[in-house]
C-alpha cells in the first residue's frame, strides 16, 4: 500500500491525483455572457451541492497558460451574477474540448468554432444548440481564500432545461468517457 502526503507533493501532482481518481466527473459547458460577448467553456470540476435551496458547484480556475488572469468564466459570473450550465452529450465532446483553448479576451468561442446557440431566457445567456440539458442559474457565493488555485462558485438553479433522451459525457483523468449500466 502506498501513501501518498498531499502536503509534500506539488499542486500538479496533486491535481493529477485527484482528477484520474475522483471519477467520472460531469462536465459543465459554462456559458456566461459579457458586454454583448459569449464565452463557453468546459469545466469537470463540477457537481451538484445542494436541493434546497438547488445549488450547483464548479470550481474555477487561473488561465491555463499560468496567468494571473482568472479565466473569462470566472470574472463574467462575479459581474453579471449569471450563467447557463449546460451538460455535454456525446456528439459534442470533440467541439466541447476545442473550447478548453485559452482565446485571447474579446474572442467568442461561439463565433471561432461555429457553436449555435439558443436564447431559452432572456434574462440568462443562452445554452448551447444540441445540449439535451441545462441549467440556467444565478450565483449564490463563492468561496474565496488567497491560497486556493481555483474558487469554488455555488450556482443557484433558477430553470432546467430538458430536451429529450440524454447520454452525458463525463471526465474521466484527462480523458473522456459516458456512462454505461451496470447489470445487477
């Protein structure tokens, strides 16, 4: 048996650790909406917190490029206080991992790789075209501490959209996988 001290290893390592063994995580398709600008991007460090009051959390990061720059997500969210959640399917892994790329500010990933987009709500940003489920949410807090690498936002559900059958697309190490049934 091997231990490993989280407190001795470097936060990559630690990283690495967690994500090839906290599995499979859901993959948010964030997209948040800026000065008339539409930003998507993946996140799979994400889940469900809470049913009441119906809280999502996803946890977001620096750019991955070692900026100081919090990513685009992350300051849309704090100005405008919303942002659409969309869960992936399984045809729309390959376009869902194109918009992980760091664009520099003022680019849309929506106008760069072709991604349509639907206004469900006026008062949120649209869901992505094609995407069985979303949430369209407003954000309830965030927990922020000077020596975290990410800050954890906790999303309020306000409306769920269903669309359709839906086979979700989870992360799995630095990969991708869905779900299957277990026999019992």
């Amino acid at each position: 048996m091997k231990v490993v001290d989280f407190n001795k290893i470097e936060s990559k390592e630690r990283y690495k650790l967690m994500a090839g063994n906290i599995i499979p995580r859901p993959v948010a398709w964030i997209v948040t909406e800026n000065n008339g600008i539409i930003n998507i991007a993946p996140f799979s460090y994400f889940t469900g917190v809470s049913s009441k009051p119906p809280l999502l959390m996803v946890s977001i990061g620096r750019n991955k490029k070692g900026l100081d720059e919090p990513k685009d997500t992350f300051k849309n969210i704090k100005k405008t206080e919303k942002a659409s959640v969309c869960l992936v399917p399984l045809e729309m892994v390959e376009i869902m991992d194109k918009t992980g790329e760091v664009l520099p500010a003022g680019e849309s990933e929506a106008e760069k790789f072709g991604i349509e987009l639907e206004r469900i709500d006026e008062n949120f940003p649209p869901v992505i075209k094609g995407c069985k489920r979303a949430f369209l949410t407003t954000l309830y807090g965030t927990f922020e501490n000077e020596e975290m690498a990410t800050v954890p936002f906790f999303l309020k559900i306000e409306k769920m959209i269903m669309d359709g059958e839906f086979e979700p697309v989870a992360r799995v190490g630095k990969g991708y996988a869905k779900l299957c049934d277990i026999e019992k």
